[in-house]
C-alpha cells in the first residue's frame, strides 16, 4: 500500500502521518454496536450515535436497564436493537454480532465499553475472583469484541471504527486492578491500529481515556456474577459513598458521547476528555524516560 506502509525483515513499519485519511465520512444510517450501553458512558455514545443518524445496537450484561434504555431511545426516534450480552464469554460477543448482522446486515462501529471496577487493595490482597472478573470484563471483553467483530469489518470493506473504551487510570500511576486492566486495553488499541494501518485494511480504532464522568461504575458490585464470589477487602477508611458522590459531579456521558462522534470523524486514535490530567501523563512519562523511580503527583483540585 502506498502512502507510507514499508515492509522490513522485523515486520511492518509504518509512517502513519503520511497515510491517506480514511475516516468515515458519514455516520448517518450506519450501525453502531455498544456494549455497556444500558447506562453511564455507554448509554451516552449511544445518545450520540442515534443523534447523528446512526442505527444502534445496546448491549448490557444488566437487562432490565437495557430494555428500559433501548424503549427510552426508541420513545425519541431512535432506531436501535437490543441484545442482552456478558462480554467477558466468547459465545456471547458471537451471538452479539449474529444478532447485529442479521438485524441490520453490517456493522461499522463497535465501541468496546463494558467494564467495571473492583475497589479491593492493595493488590496483593485482591483475591484471584477480583482478577478472573475484572479480567474478563475488561480485557477479555475487548478482545472478544476485535476478536469477533474486526474480521466482520475487513470483509465489508467499507469505513469503520473500533472504538475501546479505557480510562485516565491506564495512562497514570498506582491504579490498582483497574489501571492494569485499562493499560491492557490501551496497549492493546495501539496494537491492533497499527496492525490494520499496515496491512491495508479499512477500519480504524480509537481508545477513550475519560476521567471521572458521572456513572454508576462504583456500583459495578451489582452485575458481580455468583460464579467470582471471594471479593478482597476495600482500603481502610475508603467510603464507597464518597466515591459515588464524586463521580456523580463528573462530565456527562453524553459531553463523553460526543467527543466520540467527533473522534471517529477525524480518526483520532487517543480520546482524551479531561485535559486537566495532562500533566499527569506527563509527569510519568517523564519518569519512564529519566529512569525515575514512579511517584503520584497531586490531582487538581476539583
């Protein structure tokens, strides 16, 4: 492929910058499918999805929530399907896309947003269930979702965009189990985009890191499957309370929703939504490349 894809013995080695953009030039009518869609970040891109015109699939391991947010859109014109699904079983990302394809017949957005948030520490006190379900949902969900959908996108040979969400947490420092598993995530996005960069392939990715938005990811103990029931012990003094009620003051999922939209129309791979945390990236990055033992400076004041 022209335009700054070279191949080497040790792969391929791309010059991105010089690629010829092939972001969606229209969004209307296309389908969109979002896992996690039923409330908080999720719900917001699909918000923003249905304004642009775009026909959308919901996903939710929380059912109820679904079907309730799936009738909201539709009381608003939207054009939506719902499919209840756990994003952390392979089987369920599969029924997921039959679902889709035999609805609308294609997809040319997947947002991979499903996550949630175990609050055990410090790490080594977090039990092997934390991990198997922190992992599964948001690692493996991501990778169910590339996994199934990105050959679908391939073989439409048509503009798309893979959209994972990860967070704030996996850019900075001392996150605990969810920063691994957003790092992960955000390790895995810079992956797969340079991987369909060089190898031709129409799809584009996005990784979204937001900061505190207003969400019900602290409730996440709510959808914690009976089969992972040994849960770590939460840092003495921590007030899960006060951690709702600071979320509760964060950006709206819809402001969330939008960036996205406007993401995908540049194809702009990093989403960042808090640019007050800028510095922070900054400060670990520096210590990465200084050789510098890893410090937490302080948050901005809120």
């Amino acid at each position: 492929m022209a335009g700054g894809i070279h191949q080497s013995k040790g792969g391929c080695r791309c010059n991105v910058a010089s690629l010829i953009c092939l972001s969606m030039k229209t969004l209307e009518s296309k389908v969109a499918v979002i896992t996690g869609a039923a409330s908080g970040i999720g719900r917001g891109m699909a918000e923003a999805f249905a304004t642009a015109g775009m026909r959308v699939v919901l996903s939710d391991v929380e059912e109820t929530a679904l079907r309730s947010t799936a009738a909201e859109l539709r009381e608003g014109g939207a054009d939506v399907h719902a499919v209840p699904a756990d994003v952390s079983q392979a089987a369920d990302v599969a029924a997921l896309a039959d679902s889709t394809l035999g609805k609308y017949g294609a997809v040319h957005v997947l947002c991979n947003n499903a996550g949630v948030h175990t609050g055990s520490r410090p790490s080594w006190e977090s039990t092997l269930d934390d991990w198997a379900w922190i992992l599964g949902v948001n690692l493996m969900g991501v990778v169910h979702g590339i996994n199934t959908f990105l050959p679908v996108m391939i073989e439409q040979d048509e503009d798309a965009h893979i959209v994972n969400t990860a967070s704030i947490a996996g850019l900075l420092t001392g996150g605990s189990l969810y920063g691994v598993t957003k790092s992960a995530v955000i390790a895995l996005s810079e992956t797969v985009h340079l991987e369909v960069i060089c190898g031709g392939f129409k799809p584009r990715i996005s990784v979204l890191c937001p900061g505190v938005v207003n969400t019900n990811i602290f409730n996440s103990q709510r959808n914690r499957p009976a089969r992972f029931p040994d849960a770590g012990p939460f840092p003495s003094g921590w007030s899960v309370d006060a951690a709702r009620q600071g979320f509760a003051l964060g950006l709206s999922p819809r402001v969330v929703g939008e960036e996205v939209v406007q993401a995908i129309r540049e194809e702009r791979f990093y989403i960042l939504t808090h640019p007050e945390h800028a510095g922070h990236i900054e400060h670990r990055m520096t210590q990465i490349l200084h050789g510098e033992n890893p410090t937490i400076p302080p948050f901005p004041d809120s």
